[in-house]
C-alpha cells in the first residue's frame, strides 16, 4: 500500500446522480483489477488518521489516470463531486481488497447500479491485453436507461465477454423489468464452471447470494458493512 498525492477532476457526468472521475496518481502501483482506493478531501500524510475518506472501487487499470465511479448519495461524495468540478490536489492510499478478478477461470459478474465499478477495471484489463483469456459474463441492472454502460465504459468490449444489461424503471427508455437467476440460468452454460463475483446495493446482494447458492455455486460478494463505500 502507497500513499500518494493525486489531482481529481470530473472526467464525466454520466447521470443526474453518476459520475466519473479522474484519479492522476503521483506516485503509481499497478493493482489487481477489483481492487480499490481510499480517498482524502485534504492532503494527508500516511501516518495521518483518514478519519473523513471514503474508499472506492478502481474503475480502471493498468494507467496511473485512474478512475473511480462515484454516486452522489452523502456530504462526502456531494463535496468529492462538487470539488472535482474545478479540479483539486488530494491524498489518496491504494491498492486494497481482495475482491480479486484475475483469475484464470471463465466468470460471472453481476452489478447493481454503481456496483458496475468494480467491474469496469476487469474490462480495461481485458481489453489492453487484447483478449480476457477466458469466457466472461457480465449481468448489469440499473434503473434507467441513462446509465447504460455504454454511457460509463467507452473502450471496445472484447468479443469474449458477453454483456446483459436491464433496466428496471418502468418509465425509462430502454425498459426491461428486474433481472433475475433464471436469467442467468439462461444465458450461462455450465452454470456450475464458472466464478460468480456480484456487488451492488445490500437487497441485490442478498437476492444474489440467495440464488445463486441454491445452486451451489461459489460466490464472490463485495459487501460493505454500514456503508464506508459511497460511490
């Protein structure tokens, strides 16, 4: 783990209450894709107490431009926003986690709104290496149509990743009802073959590790206890 100074900027809104980020590390470490940062509003020492920081899921790799996908829903990630809107010189430690994706094994990922984050960082990983190696699935749901991934993720997605998306807003362009394991049921051949590694909101999580454990698969949870992620 590194401490290291880092300029923020709004790379782009993607929704009313989406955006991405633009993390400039000074000091860069490539990291495992899934995994994830502590952010500082003030520049901060490593010895320092990161009292008010947040964590957040890398949503890119393999540059030191990273990148973070940030949901405003409290005073810190409203401030990360407003801030990054201008532009600001912070403090940043990376890289955590165990949520890991690198494994040489076909996966399936499905994300719940901002839970997509996590995953875009396996997408970058795939798509510079030219291939992903492996069969990979990727389950996306999100209320309206305006967070497609498209809106988020603008590199080629390689062929061997195949990509669902639903939108669960009935008054949303695009509109297609929630997703659920028969769909995976579906989709997914060899069902019991693969990696499953889920994140979203803690109800998603909980329908995810349900379902997918009546079948007997193992399942790989980004789960955050009383909300230290916000974004």
């Amino acid at each position: 783990m590194i401490t290291t100074l880092a300029h923020i900027k709004l790379e782009k809104k993607v929704s009313e209450s989406l955006f991405l980020i633009s993390i400039g590390l000074e000091r860069y470490k490539e990291w495992i894709p899934g995994m994830f940062m502590q952010i500082s509003l003030d520049v901060r020492s490593g010895s320092n107490y990161w009292l008010d920081s947040k964590a957040f899921s890398f949503a890119s790799w393999g540059s030191p431009e990273a990148k973070i996908l940030v949901r405003r829903e409290g005073s810190f990630t409203r401030e990360l926003i407003f801030r990054s809107e201008v532009g600001f010189l912070t403090s940043v430690r990376y890289p955590f986690g165990d949520f890991l994706l690198n494994s040489h094994s076909d996966k399936v990922f499905i994300a719940g709104g901002a839970g997509i984050s996590v995953f875009l960082s396996y997408l970058d990983f795939a798509s510079l290496q030219g291939k992903s190696n492996r069969d990979t699935f990727i389950f996306y749901s999100t209320k309206r149509m305006d967070e497609d991934l498209s809106r988020i993720y603008e590199r080629n997605i390689p062929n061997e990743i195949t990509v669902e998306q639903f939108v669960t807003d009935s008054a949303s362009d695009g509109y297609t009802g929630r997703m659920n394991i028969d769909i995976v049921k579906k989709y997914v051949p060899k069902i019991k073959s693969k990696e499953y590694y889920v994140c979203g909101p803690p109800r998603f999580n909980n329908y995810w590790s349900e379902a997918l454990g009546k079948l007997g698969v193992k399942v790989k949870m980004e789960q955050w206890i009383n909300n230290p992620r916000e974004g």
